[in-house]
C-alpha cells in the first residue's frame, strides 16, 4: 500500500509571509543585503510546499521516496534484512511518528503520513520479518492495536 505525507503547516505559512514582507520592505529601504537574504529564506520556504513524501510497503522491502513537484528527488529501497530496528513513538501533541534504523546513519523518519493506519502496517511488516520494534508508552496509549512486547 501507499502512504503519502506533507509537511507544510500554519507555521511554515506564517513564516513565509514574515520572509517576503520584510525582505520586500528591506528592498524598498535599500538594505539589498539584508532583502536578498530574507527572500532567499522565503523562497526556500516556498518550494518546501512541493515536497511530498512517500513510502510503499511489500511483504518484504520498503520503498522511502522523497518527491518534488511529482519526480522522485531521493528513493530508496529497503529489504526486510537491511533494517536493523524501528521505533514507534510521538512526536508531538498529536502526531505519531516512526523511525527505521539501518546500519547507515541517519534512520528513517515517518511523520504525518496518511492514511494513519500506515503505522499499524509498518508494525506488522516487522513482526512478520523478525525486525526487533521498539513502541514507546505514549505511542501504546494512542493506539491499542501495538502492543509494548513487540
């Protein structure tokens, strides 16, 4: 199945609009400097917008792909036996979220993706591939279907 996230929020909004104000206003006093930088941030801001996230569960690998403007910008395949352990928890008043931990760096982080049963999924992807899970006591509470022995 396919999950998809954004990221964008009230937030993000709200500091863009902050940006092109005052880098307009510092253009129209002269500060080229300072206008230029403020823009630069805004407009970072703004192509934010067109990210989207995506992840595609199978019986045994996982597909991450980071999209902008609807082509793949960053993808990457994940077998069952490549994913070292994964971790569910919040992140946030709301949010759930989990990470995917292989023997690379960085782990994978999912937040905000929907539908919101991507997470029940994920967790029985790695029960069924023996990939040790590790559930979090807030996460339990806001989902009974996990339970904390995984």
């Amino acid at each position: 199945m396919r999950y998809i996230a954004k990221y964008p929020t009230a937030v993000h909004s709200f500091i863009l609009s902050l940006m092109l104000i005052q880098g307009t206003y510092q253009m129209l006093q002269a500060h080229y400097g300072r206008g230029v930088v403020q823009l630069s941030i805004g407009m970072i801001i703004l192509f934010s917008y067109f990210i989207r996230y995506e992840i595609k569960l199978d019986e045994t690998k996982v597909l991450y792909e980071i999209l902008f403007l609807g082509h793949t910008f960053y993808s990457k395949y994940l077998a069952a036996s490549d994913i070292r352990k994964m971790v569910f928890k919040r992140v946030g008043w709301s949010a759930r979220g989990a990470f995917i931990y292989t023997d690379k760096l960085l782990p994978i982080r999912l937040i905000n993706f929907k539908p919101d049963n991507m997470y029940d999924q994920l967790h029985l992807f790695g029960k069924k591939n023996g990939i040790s899970i590790v559930c979090r006591e807030d996460f339990i509470e806001h989902n009974q279907n996990v339970t904390k022995e995984s």
